[in-house]
C-alpha cells in the first residue's frame, strides 16, 4: 500500500534528493549551512529552491519512492539547483543516510510540509 501511495505522490509531484556539505561541516564551509538561522537541528536539515535569505526555517517530511523510508529535516538554505523544481531538496549527508547510502547520490522523493505529526499541503 505505501507503494501505491508513494507512487501516486511521485506522479503528483515527487523529485530528486541529493546530499551536500560534508558531515559536521555544511555548504562552502559554513557551520551549520548557510543560513542565519540555528533551528535547534544540527543534523537533519536541506536545502530548496524557494527558500531566501531571511525565511523562517521549517519542517519537511522526505520520503524515498522505491522503499518508503522517509526522514523529517529542517529546511534552512537555499539549492540554486533545485530553483524553480517542486519536490526537489538537498539533504544533508545524515539525511540523506537515512533514505540512502551517500554512493547514491541522487534518488527519487516525494516531498511535503510537516507539523510536527502529520504532513499537510501549506505551501
């Protein structure tokens, strides 16, 4: 069933995770990435396109399509890669792990805001 579902969400709107920074260091040899925001999460967090400079961190859910494993990071930097692309995120290597083997390098996602219990659309 969570591969039924999973697909479905892929056709709806899924992308791609890849992985950046290096663990315990994050993008351009930043601490804790880029952002000026700590978030409290010094493990779990990804980059997207949409996010800017100033943005409020929060939360999203990522699950991986081909087997369902999902992990929930703090969205707090922005992947000029990913601008302009629904579903697409850069996780950070412990994240990433958590899907993925980081040899990967890129797999297929789906995507979606998270509360703190469940994921909604608010967007």
């Amino acid at each position: 069933m969570i591969d039924l579902v999973l697909s479905l969400a892929l056709m709806l709107g899924g992308g791609d995770a890849t992985w950046y920074g290096e663990d315990g260091n994050c993008y351009d040899g930043h601490w804790k990435t880029c952002s000026p925001y700590l978030s409290g999460e010094k493990v779990f967090y990804a980059a997207v396109g949409d996010w800017r400079w100033g943005d409020k961190p929060y939360r999203i859910q990522v699950c991986r399509v081909s087997t369902g494993k999902c992990v929930v990071v703090w969205v707090r930097d922005f992947c000029r890669a990913c601008k302009n692309k629904h579903g697409v995120v850069d996780l950070s290597p412990a994240a990433f792990r958590k899907l993925a083997p980081l040899w990967k390098g890129r797999i297929k996602v789906v995507t979606c805001r998270y509360n703190g219990w469940r994921c909604f659309d608010g967007r």
